[in-house]
C-alpha cells in the first residue's frame, strides 16, 4: 500500500512541474491545451489518492 501512495505522489509532483513547464513555454503561445491537460492529469490523481486513502481506511488495511 505504502508503494502505491508513493508513486501517485511521485506522478503528482511529475505533473505539477510538468504543468510548470508548459506554462513557461507555452508564454507565446496561449491557446495550447497542455497545460491545462496536465492539470485535468493532476486533479484526476489527486482524486484517486484521496480515494484510495479513503477506501483503504473503511477497509481497514490503513490503521491510525
């Protein structure tokens, strides 16, 4: 379990500055999609840890 949280934070820090590089370079050019491609990619992973988190919890393969 601990893995995969791990790498869905992993993959959530790689687009967030993925998101950061295309809004530096896509300066000139404001109507390309990757940006907000990479932040629909952030939000999606966001959501799926939070519940898988939530769902590992109610499961009880997560203990406080």
């Amino acid at each position: 379990m601990k893995i995969v949280v791990f790498i869905l934070l992993g993959a959530i820090v790689i687009a967030l500055f993925s998101g950061l590089f295309f809004l530096a370079k896509d300066k000139d050019h404001p109507n390309s999609p990757r940006l907000l491609t990479a932040l629909k990619v952030r939000v999606a992973l966001s959501i799926t840890l939070v519940v898988l988190l939530v769902v590992s919890y109610k499961m009880g393969w997560i203990v406080p």
